[in-house]
C-alpha cells in the first residue's frame, strides 16, 4: 500500500527538508528528509521542534 501525504509547511534546512502531514490515523506528524544523493536520512516525529533540530544537527555520512 502506498502512501499518499500531503506536506504542509515545507522548509529547507541546508539539504534537509522538515514537513508537516497527517498520517492513516489522522494525527498530525512531521517529517525531516535529507535531499542528498544516497543519504537516506528520513525519520517521523511527533513534533515539528524535534523535526527541526534533526534537520539543523544531520551530517551526511556520504560525501
């Protein structure tokens, strides 16, 4: 099964990006993903403060 969020409140931090969605149960979740090539960072938290600080404390192991 595939699933289909709609991001809200998207911001860039350097190559990571934090969103705001709602998950299957309808709670309110955020996101941070790293945009690097072969990085594969992508957690889900359930506040967008600690989505933020992931997002300006992540390192890239791959350079």
């Amino acid at each position: 099964m595939t699933a289909n969020r709609r991001f809200r409140r998207v911001v860039r931090v350097g190559p990571v990006q934090v969103a705001t969605y709602y998950d299957g149960r309808g709670s309110e979740k955020h996101t941070a993903a790293c945009t690097a090539p072969r990085c594969g960072f992508a957690t889900d938290y359930d506040s967008r403060a600690a989505a933020e600080l992931a997002a300006r404390t992540h390192r890239c192991t791959v350079r």
